[in-house]
C-alpha cells in the first residue's frame, strides 16, 4: 500500500503514527475532514494482522465520522485512532498516556473518546495528559456510558422508518428481530419492549440472552437463524457487514434499522439489493448517530436531557434522508452521504468568507 494514495483515494487531511518503545504503543491517527470544526472520533484497540489492515480500518472509520458528524447537524469533523493491542489483555495506564500526549500534539484538530476495545477508564487515562477527550466518567464531569441515548437515537429512527413504511411511527405489536443485545443493543430492547414490540433476539453471551428472555420475554434464536426469522423489522447492534450476498437473500423483514456500523458488506450493491427487495434501510451512520451526539455535548457541558432530546432529532433526519431518496430515485445510504456531503459544502462556502478577529483574539495573539 502506498500511503499517500491510500490517503488521497478519499481526501483525508492528515494521518498520523505514533510510537513509544516504554508503553509499547503502536497507534494511527486519521483526520479526514475538519470543514465543520475538530475532528471527533473515537480509539479503537483491535489485535490487526498488520499495519496496512490498521490503516485501512482507521481510514475507513474516520471518513465515516465525517459522514456521521454532519448528518447529525453537528459542528464537528471526523476522525478516528486505531491502536494496535489486544483488548482482552490487561490494558495499561502507561499505554493511554502516551496515547493522549500524542492527541495533545494534535492541538485540538483531534478529539478522541472511547469506542471498540476502549473504554470510559481508558479516556480517564487520555485524560491524564490531554483535555482534548471526551466519554469520560461522569464523575469527572463527562457523559460516562453512551449506550443509553445511541439506543433513544436508533428507536427514534426505528419510529421514523415505520411512519415511512406503514404510515404510523407507532411500534406496539411490531416484530422487531435484534442482532446483539450488549450495551446498545439492551437499551434498545427495553424501549421496543416498553412500546408493546415483539422481540426476537441472538447473541454470542448466554448472560446478554438470559437478560433479555428475564426482562423482555423475548424469544432466542440461534446467531445466524436471525436472518431467517420473519419480521417486520431487523436490528443489527452487533457487527458490521451483516448485510451481504449470504444474508441479504433470506432476510423476511420490511425494515433494516440498527445500531451497528457498516452495516452493508458493500454499500453500493447492498444497498442497492435492499431497495430491489422493498426492504426499508436507515443508514448505520445516521441512525446511530446518539452515540456521537452524546460526547458532542461534553463539549459544553454535559446534560442528558439535551443529549437525549437531541438523539430524538434523529426522527427528523431519518425523514429528510427518506424524503431525498424519493426525489432523487436513489439508495436511502446514497441520500444520507448526499445530506451530509450538501451540509460540508455548504458550510465550507460560509467559512470561506473572511472576517477580521476581535478585540480578544488580537490581544491573544498579540496582535496591536
């Protein structure tokens, strides 16, 4: 792999590798787009066979974010660090540290915050050397877990696809089939079970079944069986690529709308596939998009309540991607990268208006 290209293919603005013999870090940093503020995206700690995979994924991932971050009508930018380590080993301070002087060398173009392999401990230790993070406990004065609002986020956009497909947003006596029901994957149960749903779950963890069976009564069935279940809905909260040439065949459902990232194992056919079945899809980005909402608003200062109503706004979004799709005769993914990409361009242009610094700024920079 050529770097440069690698970076150039989709117009990413920097990326960066970090290094340090005492921790044993092995990290990448990827800034793809800074138009709409800071890049905001969290480190990833994945055990990649190689530093191209590592690359390829934290390139992936950033790109994403940039997506993500302005269809949420957010004032951010996207981003993402990969760091190369196994999860499931103990995870060091030392480590994290080192992590976070190299998010502080970013002087803010960077914002990191927890995602697969990390968590709110962690960014506590990022914390340690850079203010330029966010998940962080609440104790601290940051939003601690974000699986609550990804999941108000999702049902919101789950109520949105059904007004679209059956003309009510009402879920009561929906059969919803769930793929994971972890972290995001169990809030969101709770609020289709709380909205009279039926549901029909999988998951690798008997704990994360027994929960949901205890909780929601829901019936369980084997990881791969979810595909072959007859629904009206399917929710991946799990993994991406669940859409593809094995699955897309035997889904019976009118709505794909989950949690999960990258959902489609290829975006341009599957999604295409999808539409050719008159199955509904809410794109993975948009309609998970809580998440990132949540830590934005560390940013000013957390409160759940905004962060909760904010996620509900996804509703909104999810109809404006459903109404550009219409107009258009297009995927719903193509209209959602549509939204977002009008929204950079649009921006970019009142950014490229010059106007002179205050009073404030010029003393900042001691400018007379």
């Amino acid at each position: 792999m050529d770097i440069f290209e690698a970076v150039a293919s989709k117009n990413h603005e920097q990326v960066t590798f970090c290094y340090d013999e005492v921790s044993g870090l092995k990290a990448i940093i990827a800034i793809h787009d800074t138009t709409l503020g800071p890049a905001l995206g969290g480190t990833r700690m994945w055990p990649y066979k190689s530093t191209e995979d590592a690359l390829t994924d934290v390139l992936r991932l950033a790109r994403g974010m940039t997506f993500k971050s302005a269809a949420a009508g957010l004032n951010l930018g996207g981003g993402k660090a990969v760091i190369i380590g196994d999860p499931k080993k103990p995870r060091s301070e030392t480590l994290f540290r080192a992590f976070g002087r190299f998010v502080e060398g970013l002087g803010g173009r960077y914002i990191t915050a927890e995602d697969s392999g990390t968590d709110v401990r962690c960014m506590e230790w990022v914390r340690m050397e850079t203010n330029w993070v966010t998940g962080i406990s609440r104790a601290l004065g940051g939003s601690g877990d974000p699986s609550p609002v990804t999941a108000q986020g999702t049902f919101a956009g789950m109520q949105a696809c059904a007004k679209e497909r059956w003309g009510d947003d009402a879920l009561d006596g929906k059969h919803v089939t769930i793929q994971g029901v972890g972290a995001v994957g169990y809030h969101l149960a709770k609020l289709l079970h709380r909205a009279g749903a039926k549901l029909t779950v999988c998951d690798l963890y008997d704990e994360n079944l027994r929960r949901a069976v205890a909780e929601f009564n829901a019936e369980v069935v084997d990881t791969d069986a979810i595909f072959d279940v007859e629904a009206d809905i399917f929710a991946p909260c799990a993994l991406g690529a669940v859409v593809n040439d094995d699955t897309l065949p035997r889904l019976k459902v009118e709505i794909v709308a989950g949690s999960a990232n990258n959902q489609l194992h290829d975006e341009r056919r599957h999604g295409r596939g999808l539409l050719e079945k008159g199955i509904l899809y809410a794109p993975d980005y948009v309609i998970n998009a809580g998440g990132l909402i949540n830590v934005a608003n560390e940013l000013e200062g957390y409160n759940q309540e905004r962060a909760l109503k904010q996620a509900n706004g996804i509703y909104d979004i999810m109809t404006r991607v459903f109404e550009i799709a219409k107009r258009e005769d297009i995927p719903t993914h193509k209209a959602a990268d549509n939204l977002a990409l009008r929204r950079i361009a649009e921006i970019g242009k009142v950014k490229s208006f010059f106007t002179p610094p205050s009073d404030r700024t010029r003393v900042l920079r001691g400018v007379s």
